[in-house]
C-alpha cells in the first residue's frame, strides 16, 4: 500500500495497524513497534532508596506510579477512586502521579474530596522518571485509549508489575505474568487489582 503522496504507513503495533485498517479501508500496515533503551530503566537499591527518602515514601508503603499527561485520555479521575479504595488506605498505599495537564487543578481537588490528598503527590513533569519507577512498586495506567506507549514498556524494564487497562497495544505488553488487565472504565476491576497487587510483594516482584 502506498499512498498519494507516496508515504508507505507503518503502525506501531497490531492494534494500531487493525485500527488503520478499519477506519481508512486499507490493507493492514506494515508493523514496526516501540521499543526503548532497556538498560535506562534499571534501578540500584541507593537510588531507590533516595528517592523515596525524597518522596518521604515509607520503605513498606505500596506505592503506585502513574506517568502520563494529565487529560481525559489517560483518566486519572477514575485511577483517583479507585485508588481511593479503603482497602488501599490501610495498607498505607501511596500514589505518585508524574505529568502536566489542564486537569491537574481538578484532580487535585478530587483527591481532596475523597480524603486521599495526604497519599497522592503530584509532581508534574519530570525528568528522572527512570528513578522514579526504580522507587515504585507498581505502574498503572488508567487510559481510555491508547496506541503503543512506551511508558508501559519502561515500567516493565524497571521491573514494575503493570495495572492498566485493555485498550490499544497494552495487552500486546502486559501478559498475566507481567501485571493485570482491566476494562477501561472499570473502576471496580481497577481498585480489585490494585488490592491484590498491594497485599502481595512477593507476587509482584
């Protein structure tokens, strides 16, 4: 397939290609998929000690990370209810979101109104995300949609068991060895996974 212009597309994963294939009427792409440097992502015992000394992270805290703009595509308002799960809070989870958005405001006041403020932090961008999954327990990804992201991929090189949701190329990542799928939009699924992940350490290293 080749078009006007002479441009030969290449999906970035079989989701994105099928997606192509069905919204323009084309022959399925080519593939060519992401992938990163793995070596960045992987963590020393110091650093992630640092880190969460910084974060002020108890070294037995569950702690989840999320990286992503903060916008409706990657819903972290769902991910905030869920993680608001009482469940979570006695176990003394935390959440650390990574990312800038014109929702930040508002998120910040939901995590208030669900009396979660005190173990949620928001720390905008950044640019020692390779750190920060090296201080995290786990990842999650509450996106509505997605293509192929490269964040799930530089979790599971820091050796991050991934909670995230079925849409665009995360179940082509996230196998059931490696983390937990769930429907988009299904905040009960969500939190039951987060549960299970948080009260097993063994499991999710």
């Amino acid at each position: 397939l080749v078009f006007r212009a002479g441009v030969t597309p290449v999906a970035i994963g079989v989701a994105v290609a099928e997606s192509v294939q069905l919204v323009y009427g084309f022959p399925a792409p080519h593939t060519i998929p992401n992938g990163i440097p793995v070596a960045e992502y992987r963590s020393t015992p110091a650093v992630r000690a640092e880190v969460r000394g910084a974060l002020d992270l108890a070294p037995d805290a569950p702690t989840f990370l999320v990286v992503g703009r903060l916008n409706q595509q990657k819903n972290h308002a769902g991910l905030l209810r869920a993680f608001a799960d009482p469940r979570l809070a006695v176990r003394g989870a935390q959440l650390v979101v990574v990312g800038e958005g014109e929702l930040r405001g508002a998120l910040e006041a939901q995590a208030k109104t669900l009396r979660i403020a005190d173990r949620v932090q928001f720390l905008g961008v950044r640019r020692d995300v390779p750190a920060l999954l090296g201080a995290a327990d786990i990842f999650v990804l509450s996106s509505n949609w997605e293509g192929n992201p490269l964040v799930i991929m530089e979790a599971l090189a820091a050796g991050l068991p991934v909670v995230a949701t079925t849409v665009g190329c995360i179940p082509e990542l996230v196998s059931a060895e490696t983390g937990r799928l769930v429907a988009p939009g299904d905040e009960v699924a969500l939190a039951e996974a987060m549960v299970k992940l948080a009260a097993d350490p063994t499991g999710r290293r």
